[in-house]
C-alpha cells in the first residue's frame, strides 16, 4: 500500500514538472494579461494624477480671475460713489445730473 502512495506522489510530481503545451499557453497567457492590467492600472493612475493636478492649478487661476475681478467692480463702484462724483463736479463748477450717470457692469 505505501509503495502504491509512493509511486502516486511521483506520478504526480512528474506530471506537475512537466505542463503541455495547452497549459504552457494558458499559464503565459494569464501571466501576460496579469502584467499588461497592472501596467495600465499604473498608466491611468498616473494620468489621473496629472488631470487633477491641471484641475489644481486652473482652479487656482480661476479664483484667481475672480478676485481680479471682484477688485475692479470695487474700485469701479468706489469711482461712482455719489459724494465723489459730487466734490469732481463742485471743484470744475459743474452740476451733477443724476440721469447721466452709468454704472459699468
């Protein structure tokens, strides 16, 4: 009986040594598509990293733009400002007509 378990264990030693040509296939096959999935996963991370790095920085310049922005309507609204317009037309003996006066939006 331990000889007939023997002679089992190398049989099947043997024939895990030695793959056919199927198998062989098989096996290379599934190693390449393992490599080529682990290879484009680190491809889309790191296009991935560089959108939201883009996404970042255009961010950055359109809060940027706003402030800009923001400060011109400010300065414009502080230039309209009833009591300088009125000290301008006092100082050149004008009279201020309020209907003349336009807002830049």
């Amino acid at each position: 009986m331990a000889e007939r378990i023997e002679k089992t264990s190398q049989l099947l030693q043997t024939k895990f040594k030695r793959f056919s040509r199927v198998e062989k296939a098989f096996y290379i096959s599934i190693a390449f598509t393992a490599l080529v999935l682990a290879i484009s996963i680190i491809f889309m991370q790191t296009r991935l990293l560089k959108v939201q790095n883009d996404l970042t920085k255009i961010n950055a310049q359109i809060e940027e733009k706003k402030t800009e922005l923001d400060d011109a309507k400010q300065e414009v609204n502080e230039l309209i400002r009833l009591e300088r317009l009125k000290e301008i037309a006092s100082k050149k003996d004008l009279k201020l007509n309020n209907e003349n006066i336009r807002a830049a939006e």
